[in-house]
C-alpha cells in the first residue's frame, strides 16, 4: 500500500487498514504462484503422457495421469467432453484435409537375387475334370516376398605362400605379405569388426547384446572385452578421418553447433556416472564432427573454434557466445524460439498471444518451404526471404513486446518472449542480405544428435573419459556418410584397412566428402 495514502488514514484504522492490503497483497502473490505451479504441471503431465502433435487437451492429460493403460478409445471419449473448451480455444488457419494413405505393396529391389520356388497343382487338378486327360502348364500366378537366411559365419583360413628356389639355398625363403587389417593378429576380419560397429553406432545394439547373439546364433563365444577393443581401434582410425573433417569443417564459412549429455564412466565421480558432453559441429549437407567433452562450459567450442571467423548458427546456450576469431557473426535458431511458445500453448491453450506468435513464425517457416519446393539457389532464396520474410519479422516484433508486457514474467509465455527477443538480432540475420546460405533453423546440427539419444538409451554409457573422442570420432564419420547418402559399410570395409598405413599428410584423401567424390569420378 503507498505510504501516503497510509498516512492519511486515522491513527485508530491505519493498523486495521495496513492488514487488510497486506492480506490482499499476499493472496495477489499467492494467486500468481497458483498460476505459475499450474502451468509446470501442465507442461509435466504433457511431457511425460502427451502426443507430439501439441493437441492434447487437459481433460486427456487428466485421464492419462490417473489411468496410464487408458486406451485410445478412452481417450477420445474423455477428450469429446470438453467441446465448448477446445473451440474457445485459438488454433491457427487449418490446413487443407490430407487424402487418406492408400496402402501400397512396396517394390522389392531389382538389385536383390531371385531365388524361385515353384508350387505345383494338387494331383486331382491335373486333371481334366470333364475328359480325365492331363492338363498342361499354361503359365504361373507370381508374386514377390522378402526373404533371408540367419547370419552365416565362417572361419577364414589364410595361407600365405611361401617361394624358395631348390637351386640356392642361400637365397632364403619368401613369404606373402599379411593384407592390411584394422586389428593385427586379431581374432575377427574386418568385416566382423565393421559390422559389429554398424550394429552399435547406426542399430544401436550393445556389445553385450551382440556378444550374446554370437552365442545364441553361432555357438561362437566372443567376449566383451575383444569386441570392445576392436571397436575402439576403430576409433582410433576414425580420429584421423575426424581430424581431417574437422579441417574442411573449419575452412568454410557456415556451422552449425549442438551440444547433448553422455555418461561417462569416470573415478571423478565414485558411484554414479560422470555427465560429459558431446559437441558436435556441422555444415548442411556436408561434414558432421563431435567433439568429445568431460564439460559443458565454453572452453569447449572455444577450443574448437577458436580460428573459425565465419557464421555460427546455435541455439541459446550462453557458451557459443564470444567464440572464434573477431569475424565470427553469431545466428540463432527459430525452431528452438517457436518451441518456447508451443510450450506456453501446452502451458494453456487458451493463450491466444502465443498462438498469433506460433502462426506467425509458421509463415517464415512457409517462405522457407516454397524456397525449397522450387529448389532455390541461395542468391534467390536470399531474394525471397527479403520479399517475404522481412516483413514478417517486422510485424511479428511489437506482437511479442506486447505479448511480454502482459504476462508474467516467469510464465512459460513470459519466458518465451523473453528468449526471443533477447536473441531477435540473431534470429532475424538469417533474413538481412548475404545470407542465403544460412538455414531457419538449426534442425540440421539437432537431426544429427537424435542417434546419440537413441544410442545411450541401449548402451547407456561410454566406458572411459579415453574412450570419449574415440566414440566421437565414429559418430563423426557414420554421422557424415548418413548425410553425403554413403553406405557406411561399403565406406568403412574401404577405408578403415588402409587407414593404418596411409600417410598423415594425405587422410583427408579419404574422409567421406573425398571418397564420394572419388567414386563420382569413376563412374562413367
């Protein structure tokens, strides 16, 4: 209550009137904190039982909460109740109703080997059933089916021929050289190394899953400890190829950056695991390099890129900022800004401000698409962007200004707004001239980590802070095939042999960008 407005009350009410507004000054606050612990609630029940599709409404999550094995068909009945609730609710402009999907038999591969089987008539259809004379074959009803055999293994016997001459006897005795393998002396070929590192790094399976399957599937026993040592000398290769990649990565002038959390095994932390990072660094359409960190602070990406001058797209993590040389300009992401807003949506759907601010990002997200439907150089995607995009920006400002001016601060539409605007510079560079060839967002660096996330639900941890850039290093290669639409087994049987042996000076003969473009020169 205002002190003068106080002072002018009567001696014997001034102690009577202060408590009252003091009280309602309490409930306001109280009020505020309700609202608050609403929204987190909201936004917990949706994260843990909410479809992705952002429509799930609070009679739904209700439901959820209380009955986790509630049907579909529940859920629909629940959420049917609350009609009057959804169209009060404000949605964007509805999209044009997909046609229904069609099912449709897939074409298997003509690459594919034919093997035939051929099914004869019973006995009593060979026969004509009117006269009783043989029928004749007058042609087959053909259909196709995928099939496989099980994985066979085998033992590989090399002999090396070993020449002599009968005559001179002081002349000694030649042997065949050993090929080049990616383990000398090893137990297993390097296809079964290869293969063990696709099935980690690219299916996601274990080494104690594939050592049990070797048993199950083989009678073959495989310890842990062998197929772990061959992956890792795998990195060990990789981090040349990873080296080399990073070079081209940095010789440009676009990256985009990304960081997720791995656990490490580690004796800095006794009974739990360690929470290290791996960074990861990559051009669209181009090279994929993580970097392996025992930490998420910015010594990080300032060691990374502490040569790097040009453009630097990353989310809002405060580490990315003042990074590289002088000449590093800084751009944002609007997917992780619009995320903020679909958060407050889901935080309340009535929030009509959030969702004027969600179809108007979803306009630049338009532009961006029939650039890329009508596959646009950067100079004219650039030409687009300034037409339409521009003017979008301009208008959607002040929404969000007005928008942070009547929320509360630490609302989920509060915090939203805070982002963005504390980022608008560089969410709206991607727009300004000369910059064609930045992307909306930072969807590329994002698409790459999702194996990472898929990767330590199975194997849950990395074995050692040594092992860490070893295991980056193999990201970094299956990451950078996956993007150039290499076939990483063809790529890694091709070149991890030789890599042990290959001159330091000439790696970058062999990253996957090299190699691609080498069997492109081949092809007649």
């Amino acid at each position: 209550m205002n002190n003068d407005l106080l002072q002018r009350i009567p001696d014997d009410l001034r102690d009577e009137v202060g408590s009252v507004f003091a009280k309602a000054e309490k409930a306001d606050r109280l009020e505020i904190e309700v609202s608050l612990l609403k929204e987190q609630i909201r936004l917990m029940r949706h994260r843990t039982h909410g479809a992705s599709a952002d429509r799930v409404n609070d009679a739904q999550l209700a439901l959820l909460q209380l009955e986790p094995s509630v049907s579909p068909e529940e859920m629909e009945k629940e959420a049917a109740l609350s009609e009057a609730e959804k169209a009060a609710t404000p949605k964007p402009e509805p999209e044009p109703p997909r046609q229904a999907r069609v099912p449709v038999r897939a074409v298997l591969p003509a690459s594919l080997p034919r093997r035939e089987r051929v099914i004869v008539c019973p006995e009593a259809d060979c026969r004509c059933a009117q006269c009783g004379g043989e029928t004749k074959v007058i042609g087959h009803d053909t259909s196709e089916t995928l099939a496989m055999e099980p994985i066979k293994y085998y033992v590989e016997v090399t002999k090396r021929e070993k020449r002599a001459c009968p005559k001179c006897e002081e002349a000694g005795v030649k042997t065949a050289p050993l090929p080049e393998r990616i383990v000398d002396k090893g137990i297993l070929s390097d296809r079964v190394i290869i293969d063990v590192t696709i099935k980690k790094y690219c299916d996601h399976q274990p080494l104690f899953r594939q050592m049990v399957a070797f048993k199950r599937d083989a009678q073959i026993d495989i310890s842990r400890t062998t197929l772990c040592e061959s992956v890792l000398r795998v990195g060990e290769l990789a981090q040349a190829l990873s080296r080399a990649m990073r070079a081209d990565l940095l010789a440009g002038d676009y990256i985009q950056a990304d960081e997720t959390p791995v656990p490490v095994q580690s004796p800095k932390t006794k009974g739990r695991n360690h929470r290290a990072y791996l960074w990861q660094y990559s051009r669209p359409g181009g090279a994929v390099v993580f970097d392996f960190r025992m930490g998420r602070e910015r010594e990080g990406p300032a060691e990374f890129l502490k040569e790097f001058g040009g453009r630097l797209q990353t989310d809002g993590y405060a580490a990315y900022f003042k990074v590289g040389a002088h000449t590093l300009l800084l751009y944002a992401c609007w997917a992780h800004a619009r995320r903020k807003f679909i958060e407050a949506l889901e935080a309340n759907p009535k929030e009509a401000r959030a969702a004027e601010i969600v179809r108007r990002i979803g306009e630049l997200y338009a532009v961006e698409k029939q650039a890329r439907e009508a596959g646009l150089d950067e100079k004219a995607r650039e030409a687009l962007r300034i037409e339409k995009s521009v003017p979008v920006l301009i208008g959607l400002r002040p929404v969000i200004e007005q928008a942070k001016a009547g929320a509360l601060p630490k609302s989920a539409l509060g915090r939203a707004c805070q982002y963005t605007l504390d980022l608008w510079a560089r969410l709206e560079r991607y727009a300004q001239p000369g910059a064609g060839a930045v992307e909306i967002d930072n969807n590329w660096a994002e698409n790459a980590m999702r194996p990472v996330v898929l990767g330590r639900k199975n194997w849950l941890h990395i074995g050692s802070e040594k092992a860490g850039p070893k295991i980056a290093a193999i990201l970094s290669v299956v990451e950078t095939c996956k993007r150039l639409g290499i076939d990483v087994r063809e790529y890694l049987e091709d070149v991890l042999p030789k890599l042990g042996g290959w001159p330091v000076n000439r790696v970058a003969e062999l990253t996957p960008m090299a190699w691609k473009a080498a069997r492109a020169r081949q092809t007649p």
